[in-house]
C-alpha cells in the first residue's frame, strides 16, 4: 500500500501491486547516481553496454511461478511470443516449461 494523489489532488491509499506493474532499481553502487546528458550522448554506447552488463534484474525460468494473462485469447499470443523467443534460448525444453506457467484469469474465473 501506498499514497498517492488523485486526479483532483486528494491524498488517497492505493494497493500499487493491482497495477500489475513492477519496477526494478538497482543499487547504487551497480548504477551511475548522475551521467550529464552530454556526456551520455557522447559516450552512448559505452554507458549504455555499462547499463546492461551490471544493472539488469537476472533471473532464470526457475523463478517464474505464473505467466497471468486476462483470457485465453492472450494466452496465444502469449505462446506466439514465447516461440519467437526460441532462437535466444538453446534449449526448447525451458521455453516450453515456460508456456506450461502461462494461466488466464477467464480460465480461472471458469474453473472456480
């Protein structure tokens, strides 16, 4: 939970994780506190490798639990997306153990 102001400037509680949106800020020891814009825009492509190599949020398959669609309509879609991403992956097994996680809220509403 967390506070927030709405539309008209009241102070309101608001549950963020029902947004379904979730951010990763690394530390700072790992990021940069300040790159001057100049800077970066002449040095892009080194502060940006720099970015990607200590600053990603890693994880392996292992550390998905659920893959929550809205219906069974985006759980394809999904699966579409999920084998295109086979040529970065070297063993199909992990993307289709993927796919095995992937549940649709029009399924579960269905079932229970």
């Amino acid at each position: 939970m967390g506070k927030m102001r709405d539309k008209n400037g009241n102070e309101i509680s608001k549950d963020f994780c029902l947004e379904s949106e979730w951010r990763y800020f690394p530390s700072v020891e790992r990021s940069r506190k300040c790159i001057p814009a100049n800077t970066h825009l002449t040095d892009k492509v080194q502060f940006d490798n720099y970015t990607f190599n200590n600053c990603r949020l890693g994880f392996l398959f292992e550390d998905i639990a659920y893959l929550i669609v809205k219906n069974d309509t985006d759980s394809l879609v999904l699966f579409d997306m999920i084998d295109k991403m086979y040529g970065d992956f070297s063993d199909v097994k992990d993307l289709n153990l993927l796919k095995a996680k992937v549940i649709s809220l029009e399924s579960v509403s269905r079932d229970f």
